[in-house]
C-alpha cells in the first residue's frame, strides 16, 4: 500500500479520481508495476500511463478493469534509478463501502519502491 493515497467510498457511490506519481526505479534496474484495490464495486477502470525504459521515450500503458489484479502487465520506469511520471485514472461505478488504496511493487517483487512525496491523488464524487 501507497501511504496517503487513499479514500473512502460509501455503497452505491460513483467516483472518478486521478493519481500522480513521481517515482524512482531501483539500483538494480528493476521497474515498478501498479494497481489499485478496493472494496468491490459494478464497474472499476483504471487507465495507469507513465515512463516506459530508460531508453524509450515513448510512454507505457496499462488498463486494468477489476481491483487487485492478480499480476498487472506493465512496467513502469524500467532503468537504472530512473526518475518516472505515472498517471492512474480511475472510475468507479456502483461501489461497495471501504477504502480505495494505490498499491506498488518492485517488478521483480523483493526490492524498494520509491514515490516521491509531492505524489498526488484527486478524487470527486460523481453520483
């Protein structure tokens, strides 16, 4: 879990949100991946969009329609302590009461993941 990036939803709720992250890959090179888990709800998307590699200037992206996917697909900010911009949109529909939560990994699953403060996430109510 992502300290701070966070809310709550109430049960039937519609909420659209937006997170930006400034993160720093690993020594090792290892990436980042992203998700976001949640309470349940009718319709979750998420459209995450950041960094690719360190050689690439073309940016990566990844739609995920459910909360915790099991495995996401993408690396974000694949390089040698490479500083990345990741953007996460998220809409909601019919949710189910708890609380939203960015969660990140390592790609490789066992080193640090770094976001910098200054991250943000701006979430609205739409119905």
């Amino acid at each position: 879990d992502v300290t701070g990036l966070s809310f709550a939803v109430g049960a039937g709720e519609n909420w659209t949100a937006e997170i930006v992250l400034h993160a720093i890959s690993g020594a090792s090179g290892q990436g980042l991946k992203f998700r976001v888990n949640g309470p349940g709800a009718g319709s979750v998307l998420i459209g995450i969009q950041g960094t690719g590699t360190s050689g690439s200037t073309t940016l990566e992206c990844e739609v995920q329609t459910a909360f915790a996917v099991a495995s996401p697909a993408k690396t974000f900010c694949t390089g040698s302590n490479l500083i990345g911009l990741v953007r996460i949109h998220l809409t909601i529909t019919n949710a189910t009461a708890g609380t939203v939560q960015l969660q990140a990994n390592n790609a490789s699953g066992s080193n640090t993941v770094t976001i910098k403060a200054g991250s943000d996430l701006v979430a609205r109510r739409t119905g």
